[in-house]
C-alpha cells in the first residue's frame, strides 16, 4: 500500500501542481479522500464516490472506495470488492479539503450567471 503525505504533490501554498498532469490527477484522487475522510472521527468510516480503479483479472473492479480514519489520525482508502488498501495518508491535517467540501456561496461569488 501506498503512503502519501500530500504536500509532497502540492505547492507550497497547498495548490495542485496543475502543470504537472500526472501529479495533478494521483493528487486529484488524493484531495477527494481527504475531503470525503477528512471529517471522520477515529475508527469511522464512510463510502466513497470514487471508483475502484483496480482491474482483477483485467477486468474493471466494481467496487467505490471507502475511506476509514485511523487510530492515528490518518486516512485509509480501500475498496470492499477487490480488498485492496489503495493508500494511506498523513499529514493531511493542514491541506484545504480537511474539513470537506466547501461552503456554499451565492451564485455571484462563484457559478454561472443565472439569467
Ligand atoms: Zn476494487
């Protein structure tokens, strides 16, 4: 399994490093586990709208992942199906998914116009 301390993939102002695409996306997922994670207290775990992306037997694992918050303050990412531990991260605490998604704004500050 996987450890990950996400600022290894960030900036140091904890923005993806989004001109490096292969590391965008692994931090991409790793942002999602944070986000979904995150909140949990210790020992609880919730589903996951991210997909497996395991492919047993070359065939496309079925399977959402799951993400439990450890003993440690960490979060672990595994999916039910195949039984794998996917990653485990650390050091998370600080990154700005922590505290799950964001609030939401009105449509001025943020969305499409509304006409
Ligand atoms: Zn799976």
């Amino acid at each position: 399994m996987l450890t990950v301390d996400p600022w290894h993939w960030l900036t140091e102002d904890g923005h993806f490093l989004v001109d490096k695409p292969l590391l965008y996306r692994r931090m991409l997922r790793i942002a999602r586990f944070i986000e979904y994670g995150g909140e949990l207290q210790k020992h609880e775990t919730r589903e996951t709208l991210v997909e497996c992306r395991r492919r047993p037997k070359g065939k496309p694992c079925s399977g959402l992942m799951w993400v439990v918050k450890t003993a440690d303050d960490g979060i672990l990412a595994h999916c039910m199906v195949c039984k794998t531990e996917e990653v485990f991260i650390h050091n998370w605490q600080k990154t700005e998914w922590a505290e799950g998604m964001m609030e939401p704004v009105p449509v001025e500050m943020g969305g499409p116009a509304v006409h």
